[in-house]
C-alpha cells in the first residue's frame, strides 16, 4: 500500500499517514516552544472535526483540566500536603487544549495506527506524571483524560 491510499477515513479530511505521524510524534514536544506544531494540530482537528466541536474539545480540556488542577492544589495546600507558595504558582499556556485535541483525534486515525498514536500522544503526559508528579504534568494527564472522554463528539464528526 502507497503513502497516498493510507489516509484519514473521512474524504474531507486527506490527510496522509505522513502527517500523521509527524503529528503523533510532535505531540509530546512542549506546545509553548512550538506554535507550529499547535497550529498544525489545529487546522488538522478543525478540518477533521469541525471548527465547532474543535473549539469545545480545546476549551473543555483547557478550563476542565486547569480547574482541576487548580482544585488539587487547593486541597494539597489545605491538608498539609504541599506547602502554601504553591498557591502563587502561575501555570499559562495552551498546552492542556492541545492535549484534549491531540486526545479526540486518536479517534479519527486509521484503527489500525490508533494504538501507536496514543502511545505516542500519552507518552509526554505519562512520563511526567510518573517522573515528576508536578501539578502541570498532572494537569497535562487530565487533559488527554478530557480529550478522550470526548469520544461523541469525533463519532459524529
């Protein structure tokens, strides 16, 4: 099978195994140093999801998992579990959007390539969750969480 016949399922969205790949592989690199990367992924999911369902998976996984981040750290400072400077932490960035993105498109990839792709995408997240256990790095998890969680909306799409 060529390069061409391996492509997204949806005629609208021709998008080869190459960018994929590329896609997959960029997507455990850190979103703030890489605007390209960000912008590929967005015309990617706007074109494949749609430019509505792409901006309610982005800001679903941006507002949901920086609550929830926000949340732990609350919780982590009124137990006496993480100390109080905590609460000046200042944590911006798309980076939690994007893995919510990078998430609901695993269910636009080809089954065959699904797994790899989120192996690749949860490799970031994943490791430093584990590595460094950070408030981001957990924030970066529910983010891909929320992506996934999202499944309806990729059906319909």
């Amino acid at each position: 099978m060529t390069e061409a016949q391996l492509v997204w399922p949806a005629p609208a969205t021709r998008v080869s195994l190459r960018l994929v790949a590329a896609l997959a592989s960029t997507a455990t690199a850190r979103v703030r140093r890489s605007p390209g990367t960000f912008a590929l992924l967005a015309v990617i999911s706007a074109t494949s999801l749609g430019t509505g369902r792409w901006l309610v998976v982005f800001a679903a996984g941006h507002v949901g998992a920086t609550l929830a981040t926000l949340g732990g750290i609350w919780i982590a400072i009124e137990t006496g579990a993480a100390s109080a400077h905590l609460a000046h932490s200042v944590d911006v960035g798309v980076s939690y959007g994007f893995f919510a993105v990078a998430a609901i498109l695993a269910y636009r990839v080809p089954r065959r390539w699904r797994p790899a792709y989120i192996v690749a995408v949860a490799a970031y997240p994943v490791a430093g969750t584990v590595l460094f256990q950070g408030f981001a790095d957990f924030g970066h998890l529910l983010a891909l969480a929320i992506g996934f969680a999202l499944y309806p909306l990729a059906r319909r799409a």
